[in-house]
C-alpha cells in the first residue's frame, strides 16, 4: 500500500431507522456499538456483485474508520419465530413420513358435486409447527425421507439494534479509480444492501465524497452527518465541544493494542473468513471551517 498522503478516501454515509452489526445467531442477536469492518466490506462487496465464495481483491486492502456521528439508542426487539397453524405443503408431506401417511389415510374432502378434491396439498392444517423440517434424512427403518430436527412450538428470541443512529464511514485506498467504482456500486448495487440485517434498510445517499487521506484528516474536515429532519449538527461543532468517537484502521500491529477478528478475507455460503487487524480510538475535533453536506437523508 501506498503512503498514507498518496491515498484518497471514499466516505459512506450509514443512516437509518435501524442498524445491527453483531454476531450471528437465532437465540440471541447482539449489535456492535458501530458498524465494523466485515460488514461494511460486505455491503460493498454486494453493491459489486463478488460472488460469495470468490476472492475480494482489493476490497480487503483498504484501510477502515469510522466516525460515530449519532451512536444511535440501543433497542431490544422481544421476537418469536413460528408456531401457529400453517396450511399443509407438499414439502411437509415429504420429510414427515408419519404426517404423510396420516394425510393419505384421511377421506379427501367433496367437492359441491359430490366428486372427491384432487390431494391433501393446501387443505390439511399443521399445529404449532416451526418453519421447514431441517436435515431431511432417510429413515433408517423405512428410507422414507424424514426430518432429523422438527420444531414444532414457536421460538422466542432476542434481538439488538441500534436505532436513529448515523456514522461516518471511511474506506482509504491509493487507488481512487477502484474508489470511484465502489462509489457508483453504492447508489447503483447489483444486490439490495442493508446495514448489518435484512430488517435494516439505508436511507438516503451511502456514497458522499472521496476526499484526500488519511482518514483522520477526513473524518476531522467534515461536519458532523445532519440528521433525519436535515438538521447540520456539524456546523457549531467547534464552538459547542462535540467530539465525536473515531475508530481508524493500522495498517501494521500496534504494540499494546489487541487485535480484532474482523478483517474479511472471503465470504462464503456457508460463512465468512476472517483474520486480524489493528485499529485505535481517537476523540476527533472537527474543523470549524468543517466541510458541510448536500446529500439525500
């Protein structure tokens, strides 16, 4: 990589009513304080259209920061998945043989005409059944295909989101031609992007300026994001003390640091990646002459 004053910095603006950057799980959702490396290279990487599996060139050299503009309010979201009565599908015919042989069994309804329906499908009920059957397996006894984990009561989990918050985002790279293609993914992506989740939406322009590096000198020459009614915080930063938290990348070990587990080597279909990376906090003072916005909230 090139010296830091040859390298440019593409800023992303992440907006919306909700975001979530946390581990994986179904009991349990947890979100970071802010969004990290892995994920928003992952939204990249899907405004790009990089095939899961394939290798991320030169999205996993650049060097990340953020800045926590609005850090957001932490939400609990009390969620249950399944449960209920769902209509009987071929498919649960399929991996419940004993369901199956029971909806056989069972006189087909009449038709007005007295004539029988044609099949079980989309007339019988399932009670308190959780999804799809998972890991259909043959019947060690019969063959048949069966379900080896059948859930049938509803699951309550738990689920963390950060809301109304806005950050900040800096991804620097010497090459702005490579930065200026992420730029045009962003506002123009193959795959829908969200922020963290699938239930988290952006609003607004995610792409704002590709502006000289390093990416503390961006994140200290541009005001504070606006809000979602388009108030500039920004603007008074200097004479009202704020000092917004910046999280900015190393591009080599830092002793007395401790590393993340979070810089994305590849994306799979069956999970990501990863490997180290080193990054420090710093309180960023923001230029009174603070470069201002004209962006889409």
């Amino acid at each position: 990589m090139s010296e830091a004053n040859d390298s440019h910095v593409l800023l992303i603006r992440l907006a919306g009513p909700l975001q979530s950057w946390g581990t994986s799980g179904l009991a349990h959702r947890d979100t970071h304080s802010r969004p990290t490396k892995s994920g928003v290279i992952g939204l990249c990487a899907a405004a790009l259209g990089v095939p899961r599996g394939e290798p991320l060139g030169r999205l996993a050299e650049v060097l990340f920061g953020v800045r926590a503009d609005r850090p957001g309010t932490p939400l609990r979201d009390y969620h249950t998945v399944g449960g209920g009565r769902y209509p009987l599908r071929p498919r649960d015919l399929i991996t419940d043989h004993q369901r199956a042989a029971k909806a056989i069994m069972d006189p087909p309804p009449l038709s007005p005409s007295g004539t029988p329906e044609p099949g079980p499908f989309g007339l019988g009920e399932l009670e308190a059944w959780y999804g799809s059957p998972k890991y259909v397996t043959a019947d060690p006894t019969s063959g048949t295909l069966v379900s080896g984990e059948v859930r049938r009561h509803s699951l309550i989990t738990e689920r963390w989101y950060l809301a109304d918050a806005a950050f900040l985002v800096g991804l620097e790279h010497p090459d702005t031609a490579f930065l200026e293609r992420i730029a045009h993914a962003l506002e123009h992506p193959r795959h829908l992007l969200w922020l963290g989740r699938k239930a988290c939406p952006p609003t607004g322009d995610l792409a704002v300026g590709i502006v000289p590096g390093p990416l503390q000198r961006a994140f200290e020459t541009h005001a504070l994001l606006p809000d979602g009614l388009g108030h500039d915080t920004g603007r008074p930063a200097s004479g009202t003390g704020v000092r917004p938290w910046a999280w900015i990348e190393s591009p080599q070990p830092l002793p007395g640091v401790g590393p993340l587990h979070d810089q994305p080597v590849l994306f799979g279909a069956d999970g990501g990646t990863y490997s180290l990376r080193w990054e420090t906090r710093h309180r960023i003072t923001i230029a009174a002459d603070a470069q201002g916005w004209d962006i889409i909230l």
